[in-house]
C-alpha cells in the first residue's frame, strides 16, 4: 500500500495527488488528506487508485446523508461539505483554463450558490425487472455500471418525488409489461407541477392506463406516455393538467416547457445565473445581440427584456417554437427572433451572413462550441461575448481560440453549483475584444 497527500479533484470528483511526477487518481479522497490507496491500473502517464484508508481526513469531510451514496451513481461527493466543493469547483475550471488553454482570467467571479438538497427538478430515472433483487428497481444507475440502483429515496430529487420511488416500484410491478419500461422522465415546474413520462416499448393495456390513471391522480402527478423516440411524447389524458413552467421573477418572465425539453435542472441556481449573465453582457436598448444554443430562450427573453434586439440560434427545431411561444406569452416576440440551425457546422460565411452583432452570448453542451470561435472574425466581431459553460476542458479550448487567435482577453470566470454532490462543474465567462 502506499501513502500520498491530495492536492485536488479532477473532473469526475477524484482525489489528485503525485508520485514521482505521476498523476494517482483516487475516488472517495479528498483535497487536503493523507490516504493510504491500492494501484488498480498503472499507465506511463497517470495511475488509477482504490482508497483503502484516510490516515488524516480533511476537515470538510462529510457524513453522506443518503444511504445509498456509494452504489448510486447519482452523487459523487456527498462526503464532501457543499461548501467545500464549490471551492474545488472554482479550481478544476482554473487547472482546465491554464492546463489546456494557458489563461488565466483577470477576475475571478464569486461562486454562484443554491439549495443544496431536493434542487433537482429534472432526471431521468431508470427501471428494471430484476427478479433476483425482489422484482422491480427504480432509480439512478450505479457508479461506473449500466445497473440500476436499489434505491428507496433520493436526497437531490424533490421531496415529493422521492418518496414515489417505493410506489413507483409496485405500480410497474403490477402492469402487464413491467420489463418493457426502461425509464421514467422527470419534470418538476417551479409551483410544484409534476410530470412523469413513462417510456415503454410496447403498448399498454387498457388496466395498464387504469392503474397509471389511478396513481397519478392520487398522488398529484401528470402521467406522460412516451411509446418511442422523444417527440412522441403524450399525456395520458388530452387537455388534463397546468403545463410545466419555471419562472424568472427578476425579469417578469414565465417559461413554458414540454417535459423532454431541455432545461436547468436547478431552478434557484438557474435564476442566479441568469442574473450573472445579464449583468456580464450588459445587454442595452439598441444593440443586437446573438444568443448561440439559446435553447427555449433561457437567456434571449431577458436580454431582449433589457431592450435588446435578440436573435436566437438552436439545433433543435421544437425548441426553437418553444422560444418563440415564450416571446409572445411575454410580450417580447417584436424584440426576438429564432432560428434552427447546426452550429456544430458553422462556418465563416455563415456566421457572416447572419450579420452583425454588438455582443454574443453562448451556452453550449458539454463538446462546447469550437465551430461557433472558430468562425469568428477577428476585426469584426462581437465586441463582448458571455460564455456559459456545462464543461471546463471545451470551455478552457474554445477560450484558448477567443485569446490567442480571435483576439479577445479573458476578462472573468467563475463557477455556478448546479449539480450539488456531483463533480459537474458549470461556468461562466466573459471575454472582451482587445483593442
């Protein structure tokens, strides 16, 4: 066995340490402690380690408070104080923008907070038949596995929505195809209105209906059928039912969102990031401004309610008509326009043809937006552009274009919990034009 000190976490929430100059990743450490570890797999490069034991355990080491933190794969750091995390947060995204991008931002942000327990308002949830295991299994996968968890609660989920689990697991038990149900989708508005969206693979019997009738209207939940891919989604029941919604009171705006559309899982982080990103972009009656992977108008409703002139580009064509829908509900549909579009192919000529802009904003998936920079025109581009990133490595590459070949400095960045208890890191920047 032997003993090393953690320096940091890595991008999966591993504990980092050296020895002899090589990297030693070992899950379940944390920064700060001398542990004892077991080589499981050697590389030239790096090492992969079993924690066998903490000799000195940091002072932010916590008592996970789910029991079943360990086997989920929900959660990777519940033995770490939330607190404590954010600032290992704020780290992983400095190593990825020196490591791989070679920047340093001239100002670092203050950590965006939230609740840090029932936050989730989105997940997908999986379901088994395992009878070996005592009949049906609903919840998150196993860490590193493709099998589900034995879970009875979960502590990230709603209050409400965890306590379904048990319940869950008897009602797909008594239906007619109980290992034809791979997952149930989650979808929680911000007043409390939920949506589960069974998927099955073949149809249901009318006592299936019946019995998710009688569950759904006992427990206070929208009961969604999803026989195939994402758009064939429908509720059990025509016109029944308050649609999903989360609001933005800074802004006086409502969102409208079906329950498979994407949205920010946390709702009280997702309000103050969008008050950061306005308050970086600094959006004034005027100028045109872009909002690039502007999903359902998460960000375009607010720009274009600080005077704005938005347009608004999305790969998918079913949230660009949600965008639009959220415009007109909101007054805003004169001050925006939405587009689909691939910008995972855009190019110089048609980034061009879309025109001007004062100021950009851009919130891609985790492979980032390196098209979207490398289009750029150095001269003339968006003087201004806010970056939100759901990944720090394609943040920290895109930003290494922005600085060393379109000519813009980093002005800030700083990170957003999202996903307390995860080592999912969300970011923001800002970049300048020099000169």
């Amino acid at each position: 066995m032997d003993r090393v000190r953690i320096e940091s976490l890595d991008l999966e929430g591993r504990g980092v340490a050296h020895v002899e100059g090589k990297a030693v990743f070992i899950e379940g450490a944390l920064p700060g402690e001398l542990v004892e570890f077991a080589v499981l797999r050697r590389r030239p490069s790096y090492e992969l380690g079993r924690l066998v034991r903490v000799i000195r355990p940091s002072s932010q080491r916590a008592a996970p408070r789910c029991p079943h933190f360990g086997v989920c794969g929900g959660c990777a750091l519940q033995h770490f104080e939330p607190a404590a995390q954010v600032t290992a947060k704020q780290r992983v995204l400095e190593d990825a923008l020196w490591h791989i991008g070679r920047l340093r931002a001239e100002r670092l942000l203050a950590p965006i907070h939230g609740p840090y327990w029932g936050y989730r308002s989105r997940a997908r949830i999986g379901v088994r038949l395992v009878p070996k295991k005592g009949g049906v299994l609903v919840g998150f996968r196993e860490r590193k596995s493709s099998y589900i968890a034995d879970m009875t609660r979960c502590e990230i989920l709603p209050p409400h929505v965890s306590a379904l689990l048990p319940v869950l697991r008897a009602l797909i038990g008594e239906l007619s195809c109980p290992d034809r149900i791979p997952q149930i989708e989650v979808a929680v508005g911000d007043d409390g209105t939920t949506v589960l969206v069974f998927r099955h693979l073949e149809p249901l019997l009318p006592t299936d209906r019946e019995a998710l009738a009688a569950f759904g209207e006992r427990h206070g939940v929208q009961v969604w059928l999803q026989p195939g891919g994402p758009d064939s989604i429908v509720p059990l029941f025509i016109g029944e039912g308050r649609p999903l919604a989360y609001r933005l009171p800074e802004f006086g705006l409502t969102l409208f969102f079906a329950p498979t559309d994407f949205t920010q899982v946390n709702v009280a982080v997702n309000r103050l990031l969008v008050r950061r990103a306005i308050d970086l972009l600094e959006p004034r009656p005027g100028e045109r401004i872009a909002d690039f992977f502007c999903g359902l108008g998460n960000f375009s409703l607010p720009i274009a309610r600080r005077g704005a002139q938005v347009l608004g580009i999305e790969g998918s064509e079913a949230l660009v008509a949600r965008a639009l829908e959220n415009a007109q509900k909101n007054g805003l549909a004169e001050r925006c326009r939405f587009d689909a579009a691939n910008l995972f192919t855009v190019t110089p000529d048609s980034l061009a043809a879309l025109g001007a802009f004062d100021k950009w904003l851009v919130d891609p998936p985790r492979d980032g937006a390196i098209e979207l920079v490398k289009a750029i025109d150095p001269v003339h581009g968006p003087r201004r552009i806010v970056y939100v990133s759901c990944n720090p490595a394609t943040l920290a590459r895109d930003a290494a274009v922005l600085v060393h070949e379109k000519g813009y400095r980093l002005e800030s960045a700083g990170v957003a919990n999202m996903f307390p208890h995860t080592a999912h890191v969300e970011s923001i920047a800002r970049f300048e034009r020099a000169g």
